[in-house]
C-alpha cells in the first residue's frame, strides 16, 4: 500500500537559448501490478527540458521492496535507489558511465518505507539498469503533508503559516497553547520516558545534561509558562503608531507575523514547547531542528504538540519537527522563499554556524558570557548573595556569571564575597592579585591561576574567573573586550557609578543589584522566551511575542493622488 508521495522540491533548467524555468512539477501516484511508481511531469509538454534536479522526493509508508519510476519522455532522468530496487521502463535507464560527477550522483536513502532521492546532470540511456553510489552529502529539505499534487516546500508551509495567520483567529490559537500545556501535563510520563533515553545516550559528564534533563517539576513549569503565553494579549493587528498627513491621508503602523519561523536548537527539549507557544499566539508557523541529543523528547512534545492543533482543526503543518540531523539544518539555513527568518538556540559554535551558512535572515541568541563588577561602593551582603546566585542558579545555562570583576581595595572582602560558592564547589580561576586574597581563605582543591583564555569563557559548568580592576574605567574596558553582550551586572551603592554603568554598559541587559539570573523571558513577564537576542538588529534581549512580529503600513483616505 502506498500512502503518499511527496514531492518536496524541484527545480526545471530549459535547453541551451531557452529563457530561465522556474516551472513546477507534478508528482502523481500508480500502482501497477502491487508496486509504487512514481510519475514526473513537466508543466508544459512542449519545453526541451536537459536537466531537473529533484532535490527530494519522498516515499511514505510504501510495503512493497519495489518502486517504479517512470519517464514519461519529456524528462530525461529517472531515480535509482541502493536500499531497494527501481525498475525502468524498456525504453531507458540509467548507467553510472553517465554520471559527470560525484556531485551529481543520485542519493536515495531508506528504501521500503521512507526514500529520499537527489538527482542531478545524469543523461538518458538505453536499456538497462543500474545502481547508484550513494553521496557523503544528503540534501533534506522541509517535509509537507501527503498530497498527489504538490507545488514544491513553500505550498505546504505557506498554506501553514495562512491557516495560522489568516484563518485562525485568536482565541483558536490561545485554545491550541492551552489544550497543548494540558497534553503536556496529561502524558508527562510519556515525555519523562523519552527523556531518559536521551540522558542515558548522553556523557554523564556533559554540561549538557542539565539542559537536557526534564523532571515532573520542569514539566509542570514548561506548562505553565505555555499557558501564561496563551493569556497574554495578542500582538498581531496590534496598532503600534498612528498619523494623518496634510492631505488627508491615514497611516498606521501594524504588528503582523514574520510568517514562517525556524529554529535550530540544541540539547534543550523545553524550546520546543516555547517556540510552538509564542508561534502560534503570533499566528506563525514554526519549523524546529533539534539537537541529536534531544530527539527523542523531541519528537514526543512535539506529537502532543501536532495532537493540540488537530483539536482546534488546524493544519499540523504550521509546527514541523525537522530530523535531528546536519542535513537538516543545512536544508533550513538555505530555505530561500520558505522560512522568513531563523533563530539558533545553543552555544557559541552552533550560534557562529548559523551566522556563517544561513542564506536567510538570522536572529542571533547568544552565548551568554556574563560578567558582574563588584565596585569600591559595592554592599558586600548584597554581593554575597547577588554573585553566588548568578553563578550557582543553574550552571549551564547562557545568564549564569562566567566573570566577576572586583574593585582593587575591595580585595580584603573577595573571600568573603565568594565563600558561599565555596560550599557548591565552584573552581575559582584568579588573577595574580585575586589569588593572592583568596589563597588559604578559599578551598585550596577549589582555587587555581588564571589563565587568559579562562576570560572570555562561556564556563557552563561550576567555574568563575575573577578578575582585579582598578576602576569602573577598568571594569567596563575588560566588559568591552570579552563580553558577548548577553547580560552584565555592577554590585554598588554609588547611584552615579550605576548610571554610568547602564549607560555604557553595551548588552542586551544590564543591572543593578541584581542577579543576572534573571534574564528569562518569563522572568520578565513574557510568558516564556525564544531566546536571548544579543544583537541589535529587531530584537534585543529575551525575545517574547512583540519580537516574533514584524509590520507593514496601512494607509488609507479619499481618493488622494500623488501630484509629479
């Protein structure tokens, strides 16, 4: 039985002196004599075509170890498979000898019941068979729903981000978040399960594990956060600024979806219930590529997920869980025309990667390498309490301390600043003159000079570097040059020191007396986060409804026209 075939992109090139063809392809079904067959046709009979390239046809649920593809000879290529076998028409085939190169060798990976086949310049043949050499490069691209007539990726996702944008009104995309954190709830055992498969894959001495690790309590805060999303009002159509020209003419300014949302995250499983959240409550559709590590929690949130939006009849496909694989996220950082703007979710290498390859917008949220300066007028019980919870909290997340920076004559307090990190065994790496204040006042197993890439360190782990200044000058100098521009802390009572320090204090948050902990989404009151945007560009800082908007203007009037 087949059950679909889908065809997820494709790409006409037109003979020699032919205008450039962007002409779409029609997939259709037969099943002669039990096997699938595949049946390619160019949109316009007449078209020379010298080479289609389709990047990835895919074969669901197909219970027979034969497929048949077929050419109906206006295509001048077929699909091999190396899992199972194809037969060709008598008329033509395909042999290696005509394959130029190995970029253009045809992959098929899976075979009876999943195939996906890339096929490049390979010319027609006589009779025969062959078999393909399969490619150290695979090309995935975004999966759609099971249709005979498919219009390439962008058909499926745009008709996802219309029913989630234009279709759905509000309060059936707040019912969807709510009835999804309830399924959370409802099958938190389930998820639990999936979880631990996942943390038993993972090194036991990864710093990841932390952010991989689910527990009945985390669950419950991920549900919750999700229905906090699901009460907050709604930014799309929201009217942002307002004004009427002299001629009459109205304009305002309006919150709408960016359309299209990816993400590429990592070992972080409650991403992906606070992307389909914040998604959904701004009419977006959304497409994940999680990490390997999470896939299996992954993929269980994310079936209770697509359960939610079957409730209130909304396509599935408005929130795509994409393989946990590299090819995966090369496909989403090249969906040209398909996804409106990505956003990575992870450590520094992760967030540089998709810098460095993405052909579509990028949001960057950062590493977090977070600094807090304990200044000459800083409260020492404050301090105390402030640096131990920043760095303690949760080590392996992007808002904990990496660097604490402390005033020169306030070295006579730095053991005492830092004992309670002590009793949670945190490794100290100090300067020459930090080390000499802590040295036989701090744990001695605990205590270790500091080196200069010690600076600069996303730690992730129980580990601070301290670095000696010899004023606010100093402190913002050494901020300047190794901070990610995450989150950045002074401890002082000197309300001049402070306002000099919010105000050249280049980060997306900057405090006062505060832990920097508290860089979170939900903390601030947005319900839940997609994550801490470090750039400039849109959006900075923790990044909630208002952030996964953009605008357009609506004007309107009376028939006014422009004069030359």
């Amino acid at each position: 039985v087949v059950t679909g075939l889908r065809l997820l992109d494709a790409q006409l090139h037109p003979a020699h002196g032919e205008p450039p063809s962007q002409v779409l392809l029609k997939v259709l079904v037969r099943r002669p004599h039990g096997a699938a067959q595949l049946l390619v046709r160019d949109g316009h009979p007449r078209r020379r075509v010298h080479l289609i390239e389709l990047i990835e046809v895919e074969a669901l649920g197909v219970h027979d170890d034969a497929v048949h593809i077929k050419d109906d000879g206006l295509i001048r290529k077929t699909i091999l498979s190396h899992a199972a076998p194809f037969h060709f028409p008598a008329r033509g085939g395909l042999s290696q000898n005509f394959i130029k190169r190995q970029r253009d060798t045809v992959l098929v990976v899976g075979g009876r019941h999943h195939i996906r086949c890339r096929l490049g310049l390979v010319n027609r043949v006589a009779h025969g068979n062959a078999h393909a050499r399969p490619l150290d490069h695979g090309h995935v691209v975004l999966p759609v729903t099971e249709r005979d007539d498919l219009r390439g990726v962008d058909a499926e996702l745009g008709q996802g981000t219309r029913e989630c944008a234009a279709l759905v009104d509000a309060g059936r995309l707040s019912r969807t978040v709510v009835k999804a954190a309830a399924l959370l709830r409802e099958n938190a055992g389930k998820v639990l399960a999936a979880n631990a498969l996942d943390l038993e894959a993972m090194d036991a001495d990864s710093p990841m594990r932390d952010r991989l690790r689910l527990t009945a309590e985390r669950i419950a805060s991920i549900a919750a956060d999700m229905e906090s999303v699901a009460g907050l009002p709604s930014p799309q159509g929201e009217t942002i600024a307002e004004w009427t020209r002299p001629n009459g003419m109205t304009l305002r300014k309006v919150r709408v979806p960016f359309g299209v949302v990816g993400m590429i995250c990592e070992a972080r499983p409650n991403v992906t219930a606070d992307i389909f959240s914040l998604s959904m409550k701004t009419g977006n559709a959304c497409v994940l590529k999680g990490g390997s590590d999470a896939r299996r929690s992954n993929e269980a949130i994310a079936a209770l997920l697509r359960e939610a939006l079957r409730s209130e009849s909304i396509d599935p496909a408005a929130f795509t869980l994409l393989p946990a694989s590299h090819e995966a996220a090369g496909a989403l950082l090249n969906a040209v025309g398909y996804v409106d703007v990505v956003i990575p979710r992870g450590g520094a290498g992760l967030i540089r990667f998709v810098r460095e390859n993405a052909r579509i917008p990028v949001i960057e949220t950062g590493a977090g390498i977070v600094h807090t300066y304990f200044d000459l007028d800083g409260d020492l019980t404050k301090g105390r309490a402030v640096v131990c919870n920043a760095k303690t909290r949760r080590v392996s997340v992007c808002n904990a301390l990496d660097c604490l920076i402390v005033h020169r004559e306030r070295l006579r307090d730095l053991a005492e600043l830092c004992d309670p990190m002590a009793a949670e065994r945190v490794t100290v790496y100090a300067d020459a003159e930090a080390y000499a204040a802590l040295e036989g006042r701090y744990p001695a197993c605990l205590l270790r000079p500091a080196a200069e890439e010690h600076f600069g360190t996303e730690f992730l782990d129980y580990k601070l570097a301290v670095r000696t200044v010899g004023s606010l000058d100093e402190a913002l100098a050494h901020i300047a040059r190794y901070s990610s521009r995450h989150s950045e802390a002074i401890v002082t009572e000197n309300a001049g020191t402070a306002r000099e320090f919010t105000r050249r204090g280049d980060a997306a948050c900057v405090y006062v007396n505060v832990s920097t902990a508290f860089t979170d989404g939900g903390q601030f009151g947005f319900g839940a986060e997609v994550g801490i945007s470090t750039q400039k560009l849109h959006a900075r800082g923790p990044m909630g409804l208002p952030e996964l908007t953009t605008y357009k203007y609506v004007i309107s009037g009376n028939g006014q026209t422009r004069e030359p």
